[in-house]
C-alpha cells in the first residue's frame, strides 16, 4: 500500500516541484522531504499538513483515509451514524422516543456516554447519543434562555454536542463532526458558565491543528487563556492547564519548542495548584497528561534524544487513560525510528496495541512509522511482518 511518502512525491512532481522547491515551501529541509519521501521517517504530523497546504489538499488526502476504512468491521456504526446525523439535523424537531427524560436523567445519561468515550467503547456511545440528542432538543425547548434550568439544559446539550463530534471524527465523517463541533461553539455562551465558552475555543483548535493553521490556533487560545486567567477555581484551574497543553503542541507544530516548554511548564504549575483533572468531558488536566505533552513536544521537533531521554524520567500508565497512553507509545515509537532502534520502535508499538488495539490500527502515525521500519531493514523479522499485517 502507498504511504504518505510515495503520496507526496507524486503531488510534488504533479506540481512540478524539485525537493529543495517543496522543502523551501514546507519550512522543512531538503534531506527531510527526501527521507520522506523514501520511507525512511515517518513525518510529522506538522510535516504532513505543510505538505498539504503547500499542494492545497486535505491532510486526509495524503492519508489516504476513506471512509470505508474507518468503519471498516463496525457495520453496524455505519447505520447509527446515519441516526446521528438525523438527530443532528433535528434540532427544531426532535422526536424523542419512550418516556420522557429529565435533566436528571439526562444529565446520567451523558455520564455514562462520557465513560465509554473514555473507555473508547465508540459502538456503544454511535447507539447512546442519537436519542440522547432527540431529549436533550425537547428539554431545551421547555426551559426558558437564561434561567438556571434553560442554562443547566444548554449545558447538557452542550456536552451532547461535543461527544457527537467526537464519535463522527472517530468513525471518519468530517462534515458530520463539523456541524457538531459549530453547534458546540455557538451553543456556549447560552449555558451561563464563561468557561464552557473556553471550552469551545479549545475545541475549535482542534481543526486549526489538524490543517497545520498553528499560528491561528496560538492566536485564539492565548486570546483565551487571558479572558480566564484571574479564575483560581478547580474547574478553571483544569480548563486553563488543557488551554496550555494544547497550546504546546501548537507550537512544537510551528518550531518553537521553547514555547511549547513553556506551555507544559504552565499547565504542570496548574494541575500541581489543585486545578479538577477532568472540568468538563473530554478534558483531561491530569499529571499524566502534561507528562505525555512534555515527552512529545521533542518528538514534533525531531529531537529524538530529547524524547526518549524524557519519557525514561515518567511512568506513562493509566487503564482509564487508555486514549492518552496509547498516544505516548506512539510518539514514543517514532522517536525510537528516529534513533535508527527498530527494536524499541516496535517495542512501543505493540506497548500502544496493548492499550487501545483499535486507536493504533487506525492511526495514521502508526502506518507510516511501520513503513519506515520496514524500509528500514534489510530483511524483516516475523515479528515486524506479523504486526504490519495486523495494521493492514
């Protein structure tokens, strides 16, 4: 199968484009592009979305990634994600089923949905939320905007939209984890509580990252971070350290991995104050997590030394965190590429299966440091052999 390399050369010779050309357009060098290009290193993902912006596709695109792929084995997801994009669709027209549910139930509800997003049980939440949205769209329309209870229900739904676009994303409908993600952020100011609009904005990054907008994203949590900075509360205090995480990996994206330092310094300083490791779904403000961040920072900025000297100082291990430890394997296994140890590389892989068996076999990172294992050995071990033909 063509990987993110091979994609990459063809687009750069339909351009026309020597490899110093896309180097000097990607603010990448010359051997890097060529190294790439080979299969030699697995590139980043900032690596990956200059190349795209350079050519003017999706980072998908060089991906490869289809739909089909996505949801390929989960046949029955394809047909939940269908409901929820019907649900989506009705907000003035909900057609809530069985009893009614209220903010009680509701808000239950939502906290079971939030366990298996955390537990990655991704089959089950695609069944939980299309009805869960159907309920949440009838008790809005029974409470009044700005009243405790009309702002306790936009609070939920708030939470219904975020959880939405994190099941669209997984299963690779990106106009279905749009639509969620615009809702979430214009549904904030409604609920009466300042830092779900923080919340929103860090959202929002997510999709400046992903399209390598780095200075955008920079632009808009900073703007942020100085609308919450005076809010000393546990809740805040989380909120404000998941701002700065995101902010490092914004710009070891963009170079500048003394700023990316400081960001994790500040957000270790946060959750060390006493700031909740969990303020809102899908936030984590736990140690773990700035560990992971400090250990992957290098990792973007191709200091492999620098990575793996970090992660042999921590103890990445967490069965409720199964999404962050799996990441940090990951970054892991590239630095290990990086060092020429495709032993400890491989190692690292099989450490992420391990955890979250379906977030590697998906992940893009994975395949492509694969290929460069493989690339890299003059004969392949069964051992290598067997888990490329378990990524596919």
């Amino acid at each position: 199968m063509e990987g993110v390399g091979v994609r990459i050369a063809v687009l750069r010779k339909l351009a026309g484009w020597t490899q110093q050309q896309l180097a000097a357009r990607t603010f990448a060098s010359t051997s890097l592009v060529k190294k790439v290009e080979q299969g030699r290193t697995p590139p980043s993902p900032a690596f990956v979305a200059a190349c795209a912006k350079a050519f003017g596709v999706d980072v998908r695109e060089l991906h490869g990634v289809r739909v089909a792929d996505a949801v390929a084995g989960f046949h029955s997801e394809q047909a939940d994600i269908a409901e929820l994009r019907e649900a989506l669709h009705s907000f003035d027209d909900p057609q809530p089923s069985g009893d009614e549910l209220g903010a009680q139930e509701l808000r239950a509800l939502l906290d079971r949905a939030e366990r298996l997003r955390a537990a990655q049980r991704y089959a089950e939440l695609a069944r939980t939320l299309p009805q869960a949205l159907h309920h949440l769209y009838a008790l809005v329309a029974d409470t009044e905007p700005g009243t405790s209870s009309g702002e306790r229900a936009r609070s939920a739904l708030h939470d219904g939209y975020r959880l939405s676009a994190s099941v669209a994303g997984r299963f690779g409908h990106p106009d279905l984890a749009a639509i969620a993600s615009e809702r979430h952020v214009a549904l904030a100011p409604a609920t009466g509580d300042p830092l779900r609009k923080a919340v929103s904005a860090w959202h929002r990054s997510s999709g400046l990252l992903q399209a390598g907008h780095y200075s955008a994203g920079a632009r808009l949590l900073g703007r942020t971070l100085d609308g919450i900075a005076g809010q000393r509360r546990p809740r805040a205090l989380g909120v404000r350290a998941q701002l700065h995480l995101r902010s490092a990996v914004l710009a070891a994206r963009a170079g500048d991995g003394e700023r990316a330092d400081d960001h994790v310094r500040s957000a270790r300083e946060l959750v060390e104050a006493g700031a909740d490791p969990t303020p809102y779904y899908n936030t984590d403000a736990s140690e773990l997590n700035v560990d992971v961040h400090w250990c992957a920072v290098p990792v973007e900025r191709y200091d492999a030394t620098e990575a793996v000297t970090r992660a042999a100082r921590v103890v990445i291990a967490d069965p409720g965190k199964p999404e962050r430890v799996a990441h940090h394997h990951i970054d892991q296994a590239r630095a290990w590429v990086l060092r020429g140890d495709g032993e400890r590389a491989l190692g690292e892989l099989h450490a992420a299966r391990r955890v979250s068996p379906q977030q590697v076999r998906a992940h893009p990172s994975v395949r492509e440091t694969v290929r460069a294992l493989v690339a890299g050995e003059r004969r392949v071990s069964a051992g290598l052999a067997a888990f490329a033909r378990w990524v596919g």
